[in-house]
C-alpha cells in the first residue's frame, strides 16, 4: 500500500523536475540567443570579442548539460533505470565547460591540477565502464501495485 504512493510521489517529483528543467533549458536558450543579437549589434557590427565568444559557449556548453540531464530524467521514467556512462558524460561535459571558460592567468594552480586529475578519473572511469562487458545500470526495481 505505502509503495503505490511513494511511485507515485516519485512520479510526481520527476515530472515536475522534468518541466523545470525544461523551462530553464528554454530560458538559458532565449538568454544565448539574446546575448549573440545584441553583441552582433553593438559596434563592431557583426564582430564578437574573444571573451564574450567564451561566455557564449560556456552558455552553449551549459544548454548541453541540460539536454542531457533532462534526457537522463526522462530515461528514469521510461526505462526505470540509469545509465551509468550517461551520468559519468555529463560530468565530463560539465568539465569541458569548465575548461572552456576557466581564466588560466588568475587562477590557482592546485585548481588546475584537481582540475586534471578529475578529467583523468572521469575518462578512466568511462574508458572502464563503457569497454566492460556489463551493462551499469541503477535500476530502479519496485513492485507496481
């Protein structure tokens, strides 16, 4: 009895999860478009400065993080599962928009080597599990009522 309400608790938490993001995704898209127009309209006309080209595509990269955890949202609902090596490329897209924007001069080095090491993880980590034989999943296994 508890169990067909905490399904459909979690239901209703994934679905209005889903339409969050979704509305932030667009708001973030809007926001890039807006960004472009107005720096293409500002003079120089039509030329965008190196560091506005940056924040555009960690804005990008950003978007893209959000696709991806929508779509992995969306995988929870459809096949009551998690694929591990779509959560660990998340990671790593968030980490190359970290790269993209970071400010090498001003920033701390031990920064740039945790920075490193964690790429490297996040690589091995993909390496080791999409080249096993398993498939890593977090599956999500209760009984429908």
């Amino acid at each position: 009895m508890i169990i067909k309400y905490i399904n459909l608790f979690q239901t209703i938490i994934i679905k209005a999860v889903i339409v969050m993001m979704a509305l932030v995704i667009l708001s973030a898209t809007l926001e890039i478009g807006w960004i472009v127009i107005r720096d293409m309209l500002n003079p120089p006309v039509f030329l965008i400065g190196v560091d506005q080209i940056l924040d555009v595509f960690g804005l990008f990269f950003l978007v893209i993080i959000g696709i991806e955890l929508l779509e992995t949202v969306k995988m929870i609902i459809v096949e009551s599962s998690m694929n591990v090596d779509v959560i660990i490329l998340v990671g790593v897209t968030a980490i190359v928009r970290k790269v993209m924007i970071i400010d090498i001069k001003n920033t701390d080095p031990f920064f740039l080597m945790g920075l490193g090491v964690l790429i490297i993880a996040l690589a091995a980590a993909y390496y080791l599990v999409s080249s096993s034989e398993k498939e890593f999943k977090c599956t999500l296994d209760y009984e429908k009522e």
